[in-house]
C-alpha cells in the first residue's frame, strides 16, 4: 500500500514538474514576443521623431536650432531632477513638440514679434488652428 501511494505521488510530481518546464517555456516564448514587440514600438517611436524633426527643418520659417536647444535643455532638466529613463524620453519627445504647433499657424503670425501682434493674432497662438 504504501509503495502504491508513493508511486502515485511519484507519477504527480513528474508531471507536476512536466506541467511547471512547459509553462515555464511559455512565459520565456511570451516575454520573448513582449521585447521583440516593444522594441519595435521604440523603433517607430525614433522613426516618428526624425518625421517630425524633419517637418520642422523643411519650413524656412520654423527653427529646427531652437527645437533642439529646447529638446537638449529638457533632457538637463529632466535628468538633474532623477526622472526614469522612459520620463526622460517622454519629456524631450514634448520638447520636439514645441515647434511642431506652429505648422498650423498663419506665417506672418509666427514671425512677427509677440510684442507687436495684434490681439487677434496673439489670441491665435493659443487657440487650437482651425
């Protein structure tokens, strides 16, 4: 009797142990599909910025100079106030942005002084362009 219930309890663990190496090779083939996905979400992430960088150095009228002394300054920033990586990125991703608004403005608004626009025009620079 005792031989028969150790052999049984024998013949569990095997299989309990069988079970635990294929889930086991699941979660590593899983984890596995997580990272190839994520980097290439990261990939298009880099891919979407260089589009956008390059929409800002195409318009004469825009400043790819002053888009990148903004996106370099937050990254100080950021870094001097020991954000996470992905907040670093997330914050200098923000900081392309800052020029990208103005493609949907009127020229003549942007490159006038803010000083010397009228109150409409000023008042267009912080509504959403229509």
């Amino acid at each position: 009797m005792k031989t028969s219930i150790c052999k049984t309890s024998l013949k569990k663990n095997s299989r309990l142990l069988e079970l635990n190496q294929t889930l086991e090779d699941k979660v590593k083939l899983r984890i596995k599909k997580i990272h190839s996905a994520l980097n290439r979400i990261l990939s298009n992430n880099s891919a979407t910025q260089k589009v956008l960088y390059n929409l800002i150095n195409i318009n004469p009228n825009l400043n790819g100079g002053f888009a990148n002394s903004v996106i370099q300054l937050s990254k100080i920033i950021a870094e001097h106030l020991s954000q996470t990586k992905e907040e670093i990125r997330d914050v200098t991703y923000a900081a392309l942005l800052c020029e990208i608004g103005l493609l949907g403005l009127d020229t003549s608004i942007y490159c006038e002084s803010y000083s010397k626009l009228t109150l409409i025009s000023s008042k267009s620079i912080w509504t959403k362009p229509k």
